[in-house]
C-alpha cells in the first residue's frame, strides 16, 4: 500500500502529460510557397526581428496560412530576391539577410540623410 499511492501518482502524471503533448503540437504549414517546413520556427522570429514588427504585420490574425495580408506576397518576393542576390557570392553562402538591409525598419532607407 506504501508504494502504490507514488504509483498512482505517477502514471496520472503521464497520463495528464500524454493528453498535453497533442495540443502543444504546432499545425503542419499548409501554404508553403518557397520554405521548408523546418525554416518557419527560425526565420518568422528573423523576419519579425529585421523588420522590427509583430507577426500579424504579415499575417491574418489567427490564419497564418491564409495569403489575404498583401505584405505576406512582398516578404515571399523579398525570399527570392534574397537567395538571388547570395547566389551571386563566390563563395556561396547567406551573407545577405533580410536585416542587411531592413536594419529593423519595414522599409529601410535607401539614401543617406541630408548634409
Ligand atoms: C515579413 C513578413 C512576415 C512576418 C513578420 C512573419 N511571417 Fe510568417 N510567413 C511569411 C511568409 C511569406 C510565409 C510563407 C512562406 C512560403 O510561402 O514558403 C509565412 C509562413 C508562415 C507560417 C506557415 C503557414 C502555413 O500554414 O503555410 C507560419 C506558421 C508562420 N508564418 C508564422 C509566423 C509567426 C509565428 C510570425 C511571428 C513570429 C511570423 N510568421 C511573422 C511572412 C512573414
Ligand atoms: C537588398 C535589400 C533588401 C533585402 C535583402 C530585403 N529587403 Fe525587404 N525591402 C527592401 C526595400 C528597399 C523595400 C522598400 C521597397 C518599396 O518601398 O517598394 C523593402 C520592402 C519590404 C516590405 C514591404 C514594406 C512596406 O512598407 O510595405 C516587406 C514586407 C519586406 N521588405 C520584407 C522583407 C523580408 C521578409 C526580407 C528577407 C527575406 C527582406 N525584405 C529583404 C529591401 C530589402
């Protein structure tokens, strides 16, 4: 009886956790033009970070799948521009990121202050 009630306890505790896991399981991407499944996680934090904005600047609030943001097409243009521009190094990797040139702003200067 002494080692039953830890027993008990314990397999309850897997149980709760077992009927966790399946909720904290993100979505598979349903709407991937250009990324892999595996880049989302990292580059979404990159892109919010180099463009200084929250997800829903280029997302429909809780649709992540859905194309009906505008920006959403601009960043997916912006991807492929992107990987022409570090296929043209000779060496053949990513030297140039989104923040090379948005520097945390949505649209980056492309002139030099006035003197
Ligand atoms: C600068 C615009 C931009 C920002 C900011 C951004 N995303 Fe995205 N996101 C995209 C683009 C573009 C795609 C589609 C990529 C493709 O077609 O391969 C995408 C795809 C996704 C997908 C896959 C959806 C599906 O079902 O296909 C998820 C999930 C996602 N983003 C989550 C996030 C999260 C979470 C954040 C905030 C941390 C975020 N995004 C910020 C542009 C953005
Ligand atoms: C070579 C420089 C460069 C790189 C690299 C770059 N961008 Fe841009 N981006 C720009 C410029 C310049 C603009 C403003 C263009 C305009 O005003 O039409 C812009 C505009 C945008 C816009 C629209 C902003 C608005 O005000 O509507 C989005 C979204 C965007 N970029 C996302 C991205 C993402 C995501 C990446 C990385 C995958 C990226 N950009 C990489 C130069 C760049």
């Amino acid at each position: 009886m002494r080692l039953l009630l830890p027993f008990v306890v314990l397999v309850s505790l897997f149980a709760a956790l077992a009927q966790d896991a399946p909720k904290k399981q993100p979505q598979a991407p349903k709407n991937l033009k250009l990324l892999q499944a595996s880049d989302i996680r990292p580059m979404m934090g990159a892109f919010r970070a180099a463009l200084g904005v929250q997800c829903t600047y280029c997302h429909v609030q809780g649709d992540f799948s859905s194309d009906d943001n505008p920006k959403k097409e601009i960043a997916r243009h912006m991807i492929t521009m992107m990987r022409e521009i570090n296929a043209k190094f000779p060496d053949g990797k990513e030297h140039v990121t989104c923040y090379t040139c948005h520097r945390g702003a949505e649209e980056p200067l492309t002139a030099a202050p006035a003197q």
